[in-house]
C-alpha cells in the first residue's frame, strides 16, 4: 500500500516518516508526486494512531495508493467530516479510525451512523465486518453517488481498564494488561521501550495479533 | 596529526580540484560544537553552539547568514570549493570568493565586508570540535589582519608564511584585498571539518561549476542516481542530466526524461534545480558539515519533508547540518522528522553582539499556544 499524505508537513507526515528511524524502509511506501487516491483513512485521535496507520500500510503487499488525514475534529465527531472529504476528494472508501473510550461499542457504531446520516447522506445498510466486532462498513448514498464508510474502533476488551483506546494494543505489546489511563501509561512509557514495542511490529504475525481489526480493515481496503 | 590526500572522497576522485587539495587527516564522528566570532561582518563579538542539526531562526540582520559564512570559511578561505565566478578567474572558486559574490555591489569589487563595519583591522572566527586532534587541540582559530589595503590569513593549524608590511612583520598564508578580487595564496589545505554553503545566492556559481566540471562528474553516475530520486518529487521521470546543445547550438545541462525528451535545468521548478543542485554539489565535495542559508527558498512543502528524510540520512552517517530559515514550518518538519539531533536557534544582534537561544521543537510549539513566534522573540534572548 502507498500512503499519500493531503498535507506533507502534517505531524502524521512527520510522525510516519520518523518510523524510517525504526529501520522501515517507510519511504518506499510515501508518494511524493500528486495522486490520485480513491481511498482515505482518516485519523480521529492523532498520534500514535498516525503510526500505527504506517506500520499497517507498511504491511500491505499491495500498490493501491491511499490518502491519509487527521482532521481537527476528534472522535466520533471526526465522522462529520465524511461530507466534505466524499465532495472534495471524490474518494470512493473511507476509512476512520477512533478510539472506543469509555463507550460500548453498539451505542459508538449507532452514534457514527447518526452522524453520517446528520450530513445528508443515506446510510443503505451497515454490517460488522466479518471476524470483527470493531470494524463496521456503512454502505453510503450522496446524490446519487455511491461510497462506503468504514469505522474501526480501537482498543481491546481484554485490557482491563474504562477506557479503551489505541494505546491498549501498544501496552499489551509491553507486558501491560490493565492502566487506569493508557495513553497516560504510553506517554510516560521510556522512549526506548516504546521505539522496541514500534519496531516489533515488522513482524507481521505481531501486528495482525496486536491489532487484529485494523490489520483486517486495512486488508479490506 | 598527519596529511593525507582527499582520503574522505569516495565518488569523484576524478574531478580535478579535489585533486589539489591536502586535508588534514579527522578521525571518526566530528562535530563542530561551537563557533565564536570577533569583529566578523557584522558580529562584534558573540559566540554559538551547535548540534547535529541546528536550525538557525530569527529576524532579518539577525546573524544567521554571517554563522553560515564564518562556519565555509573556517576550514580554509582558499580551499576550492565547487563553484565558479567568471570574475574571479580562478577556476574552481576558493571558499572565499562565493562569499565576494554574495555580497558583491555593482560597483565595489574586494574583500572589505570581511571586517566588522568595514574598518575593523582584527577579526576572528574560532570553532570548537567536540573531539581533540592527534595535538589534542579541538580548536581551529581563523585570524584576519587588515593592515592598510591588505586582509592577512593566519590559523594555528596553517603553514604561515613570514610578510612585513609598513614596521610589522606578519603571519599569512594567504591574503585578499579591500579593494579587489586578487588572491595570494601560500596554504590551501583545509584545517578542520569540510563544510559546503549552499545559497539560493549561489545558485548561477554552482551552475557555471557543474557546466565546466559536468564530464567527471556525469562518469561518477551521480547524476543518474540523483535522477532517479528526484523523480519521485515530480510528475515527470527523470533518466539522468546531460550536457547537451538542445537549443541555440549552446551547451546546457539537461534533464533527460525516460520518454527521451529533455528540459533544460534553468526550466525546471526552482525547488527542483535548488534540490538537485545541492544534492550534486554535495556528492561530488562529500562535505562534513552542510550549510544551507535560507533553505526555504521555493520549497513546496513535500519537498521540505524529502530534505527531511536526506537530512536523516546525512546525520546518521555523520555529517552535520546547519540551515537557517525564516519558516517555521521548515523548522518543525525537519526538526520533527530528526526530534533528537536537532535544536532550533533563535539568533539576534544587540549592540552587533550576537544574542543567541536554543530552543527544541517543544518550546516553539509552548510559545506559539502563548501566541509568541519565536522567530521575532528578541526578548526570549
């Protein structure tokens, strides 16, 4: 998969350029010319959603170019973007990534649906990906246009804390199961640990592990 | 500390001034870590650290160029270095007419701007390796002696020659003139760590360079790879560059496109030609230390995260990079994408004494959430 950065000097940009530190040879997958991208994956918490996006799309044997944003909106309310990328990028797939937080994961996907349809646009059916309860695919109409939604939802149910995010996945590659705070935890975590836990995931068998729904949302795309 | 000859060049043994250059051996991973300046330009006096990347920020007449300039003259102002003034008559450039270039007049021809406020008679630039030579001296002094219409040379790394002048004797190995383009040159050697200035200024010189040298540098297949990557910034794929009389029967270098058409460089986007020219001006003279003033001259912002990545490459490898730059996007793309080698430094002249802070990528993005840019925040200093 070639990633192709909207805006190159984004901090996504900088951050998944930075994995080259990490011996991936992460350039071989940036497109540096102008694109054409039917495909987006949107960003709705940031960082480190930004490499674990790159790591993923590192993972990816294929040539399909897909653009790669992290909008000012956060969360749920990232979704109310998916107007104006369909009508100004005329991309086909959309792809969002968010984090659980404290929410079970029927009210997020009914929240994400309501805020599609806020927009105007038709949701015509909706399923969980299969062999995945966090990856849901909206089906979506705007004038006549068809495109889909994709939502995948980080965390993991098996880390015990209240709130479930991207950091979950990472921690557990650090022998941590349970954090009042993830990202707290991730944040402080040193940054030798946390560049071992980065590089581990060139390894595809760790990362489809450690990120089981993103590895299959990706693989979709 | 023993002379060896261009033992650090490894792609272009060919290219003739190189050839004539002795370089006083260095030994492992050398960084200059301070610069401290008496009566240069405009500096007074002041003193600066440096780091892996340093990005040099700050307001117009704040001393960044003049870093840049003291730190290409450091190892030797009459070392060649890959440029070519047709003015000068010497062919390749010494590191100290591209300065003359720069900052040349329409009718002034010499070396007065050298001296603080024109007039002073002594000045020194004095940088500080992070290492000791085989003499256990980590520093290389650059004196400057103007006495009537003459700047004499002298270091305590050169093999100086006796001069009287008036009642004085002096200590020279090469002088220059306030008024004229002359050179007299005893010692060409270069003291300490190579260091290259790339200019948006300078970009005609190096031009006329690449055309005079093209031969032995297109053999080295340098060109060819810089081609290749340079076609991964543009819509168009780039072969290689030539030299060729596309138009007009003139020699010109030449991008030549895989469909076999050809673009003359001069034609191609500025940020392309300033890009390319600085990637060949560095594989062909393998500099230690990049200097590169005012870098965000037309730079589209993915070239910028390109340099980035070259940059990345550059320091792990052990060179050294000092740019200044009046963008702070610049700053927080390259710095980003190389966090822990680089600081950010804010420079300013107070009473012509240089003020300078160094600031990481966190600070600038703490004082821009407090509505200051730090590229004007004299009062931080």
């Amino acid at each position: 998969m070639k990633l192709y950065f909207s805006d190159p000097t984004s901090r996504p940009a900088i951050n998944i350029h930075r994995l080259g530190r990490l011996t991936y040879n992460i350039r071989d997958i940036v497109l540096s010319v102008p694109s054409e991208i039917d495909t987006l994956i949107i960003l709705g918490n940031g960082s480190p959603e930004d490499e674990i996006a790159g790591i993923l799309a590192w993972h990816q044997k294929t040539d399909k170019i897909v653009g790669i944003v992290k909008p000012d909106r956060h969360h749920v309310d990232a979704f109310r973007t998916t107007k104006s990328y369909f009508t100004s990028l005329k991309v086909e797939c959309l792809l969002f990534i968010i984090d659980q937080d404290q929410f079970p994961l029927d009210e997020l996907f009914d929240s994400i649906e309501s805020v599609i349809k806020e927009q105007g646009i038709a949701v015509t059916s909706s399923q969980l990906l299969a062999g995945s309860d966090r990856v849901k695919t909206y089906e979506c109409t705007l004038a006549g246009k068809a495109f889909k939604t994709i939502a995948v939802i980080s965390g993991l149910p098996d880390f015990n804390s209240p709130v479930h995010v991207i950091e979950d996945h990472l921690l557990k590659l650090a022998g941590i199961i349970s954090a009042p705070n993830a990202k707290e935890v991730w944040v402080q975590l040193p940054k030798d640990k946390k560049e071992a836990i980065m590089t581990s995931l060139k390894e595809r068998r760790t990362v489809m592990e450690a990120f089981p729904q993103h590895f299959t949302a990706f693989s979709t795309i | 500390m023993r002379l060896t000859t261009c033992h650090y060049l490894n792609v272009s043994a060919s290219i003739s001034f190189i050839k004539q250059i002795d370089v006083l051996a260095s030994t492992g991973i050398e960084l200059i870590k301070e610069v401290e300046f008496s009566n240069f330009k405009g500096i007074e006096k002041g003193k600066i650290e440096l780091h892996p990347l340093t990005i040099l920020i700050g307001s117009n007449n704040a001393a960044k160029s003049t870093i840049l300039e003291a730190l290409f003259l450091a190892p030797n102002p009459f070392r060649n270095v890959p440029y070519f003034i047709p003015e000068s008559q010497s062919f390749p450039s010494k590191a100290i007419e591209p300065l003359y270039y720069i900052h040349r007049t329409l009718d002034y021809q010499g070396y007065a701007f050298l001296m603080y406020n024109y007039t002073s008679d002594n000045a020194k630039i004095t940088i500080t390796l992070d290492h000791p030579d085989e003499a256990g001296s980590n520093q290389v002094e650059l004196n400057l002696l103007k006495r009537q219409q003459t700047i004499f040379f002298r270091s305590n790394k050169s093999r100086n020659r006796q001069i009287s002048i008036a009642n004085e004797t002096m200590q020279s190995f090469g002088e220059v003139y306030v008024n004229g383009l002359s050179l007299n040159i005893a010692d060409a050697r270069v003291f300490s760590e190579q260091t290259l200035l790339v200019s948006p200024k300078l970009t005609r010189p190096a031009y006329e360079y690449l055309k005079r040298e093209w031969a032995s540098i297109v053999n080295t297949r340098v060109s060819k790879r810089i081609a290749k990557e340079i076609s991964k910034l543009s819509p168009e794929q780039y072969a290689d560059f030539t030299m060729e009389p596309v138009i007009g029967g003139q020699l010109d270098i030449n991008a030549y496109l895989e469909d076999g058409r050809r673009i003359r460089l001069g034609d191609l986007g500025e940020g392309i030609q300033s890009y390319l020219l600085t990637r060949i001006l560095f594989e062909i003279y393998q500099p230690k230390v990049l200097l590169w003033d005012d870098i965000e001259s037309h730079l589209n912002p993915r070239m910028l995260i390109t340099i980035a990545d070259w940059f990345s490459d550059l320091i792990k490898s052990g060179h050294q990079v000092i740019i200044s730059t009046h963008s702070l996007e610049l700053a927080r793309v390259i710095g980003g994408v190389n966090e822990e080698e680089t600081k950010i430094c804010l420079t300013s002249l107070k009473n012509s004494e240089l003020q300078t802070k160094l600031m990481t990528l966190k600070d600038l993005e703490n004082y821009k959430a407090l509505g200051v840019d730090a590229r004007t925040a004299e009062a931080l200093l």
